[in-house]
C-alpha cells in the first residue's frame, strides 16, 4: 500500500500573505484596542504600508496571547485620554 508523504510545506498562512514588520503588528493592535473596525484598520495599513490584510488575520491579533498585554495597555492608555478630554464622556443633547 503506497501512503502519500507527508508535506513539508510550512502551513497556516498562504503563500501570497505578507510578512508583517513589528512596526506594523503594532499598529494593528493599537487600533483595536482604540476600537477601530476592520475595515478602517485595513484603510490604515493600505494607506501607510500598502498592505492588504484579510480581515480574519487583523481580528486574530485580538485574540493571540501574545498581544495581550500591548494590547491591554494601549487600551488603558486610549480609555485614559478620553476620560481626559472634556466632554468627551458626557452625553450632549443638539
């Protein structure tokens, strides 16, 4: 019985997917602690890097461990400006 090889192909990340730079994982996490969506992330990183991410691989920084702790802290520094801004916790009636 002849059984296939296994693959060596390095998997979890398709081919034409990019290697990010540091500079621009940290981006991405920045802007989902500062609740940015998706698309607005996606807009950010075309327009700075020219980078086209797929919108599963930018949610998945939220979840990875290893951003936790970046991200919890670019949270707390974002929700500390706001709580710092006049007005900007209050409800305003136009």
């Amino acid at each position: 019985m002849n059984l296939p090889t296994p693959s060596t192909k390095k998997v979890g990340r398709p081919a034409n997917s990019p290697e990010l730079l540091h500079e621009q994982k940290l981006l991405i996490v920045r802007l989902l602690a500062e609740f940015c969506n998706v698309p607005q992330i996606q807009a950010e990183l075309a327009e700075r890097y020219h980078v086209k991410l797929h919108p599963a691989t930018i949610r998945g920084y939220a979840d990875r461990k290893l951003w936790q702790t970046v991200f919890q802290r670019f949270r707390a520094e974002y929700l500390a400006k706001i709580a710092d801004t006049p007005l900007a916790h209050d409800r305003v009636r136009l």
